[in-house]
C-alpha cells in the first residue's frame, strides 16, 4: 500500500464513508447491496468507489455466491497510521501519550461550510 494511494482513495467523500462503514463493521465485512442499502447508494456509484479503495490496497472483496463481500483491509489501515504518526515528537517518547495517539474527539464528517464574502 502507498500512502499516497490510500490518502487520494479517501480525500473522496463517498470511498470515505464506505470506508468507514466497513471499519465500523469489522472483520466480517458487508455485501455490496447491505453497503448501497446503509450508505443511500446506487449499485454502479459503489461498484466504482469500491475499486478505488481495492485498488488504493484499503479494502478486500470477495466474491460469495452472487454476492461480493468488503472487508476493511485492517492492515493496511494501521500501515497508514504508522506511517502518519512514526515521526510524531521527532521520533521520541514525548512523555504526553495523547499527543501523538488518536484524539479523544472524532473529527466533524463534513467542515462547516465557508461564507463567501460578497
């Protein structure tokens, strides 16, 4: 996985929450329709943002029957935060472990929304 890859895969909003959902799952993954069904999106729409993140290395499908089963690719995922993070306080123990760990509140899902000046 290149972290390049996986950051253009999920710099779009539908791949992002596609991603998500089947983060939130976890390892037993969802079929395509229940994926289209939780996310509001047509068959081709996911079809699509499904190969990108296969393609990014971020996701793994299977095929089971006449159903495709996504799975969030778990190790791939921690790669990329390593990646993000190994050089977090110039590589030392910072001695602060929330300074450098996942923060204790989410990000907003969507920035507000930005005023145009007339």
């Amino acid at each position: 996985m290149l972290a390049l890859d996986a950051l253009a895969a999920l710099a779009q909003e539908t791949r992002l929450r596609v991603f998500r959902l089947l983060v939130q799952e976890g390892p037993g993954g969802l079929s395509a329709g229940e994926i289209a069904t939780k996310l509001k999106l047509a068959p081709a729409t996911l079809t699509f943002h499904a190969a990108q993140l296969r393609h990014a290395g971020l996701v793994t499908s299977k095929r089971e029957g006449r159903n495709i089963l996504y799975r969030a690719n778990f190790d791939s995922m921690n790669a990329l935060m390593t990646y993000l993070t190994e050089n977090c306080c110039q590589g030392e123990d910072c001695g602060v472990p929330a300074a450098c760990g996942p923060a204790n509140e989410p990000l907003p899902a969507k920035s507000a929304k930005r005023r145009r000046n007339a």
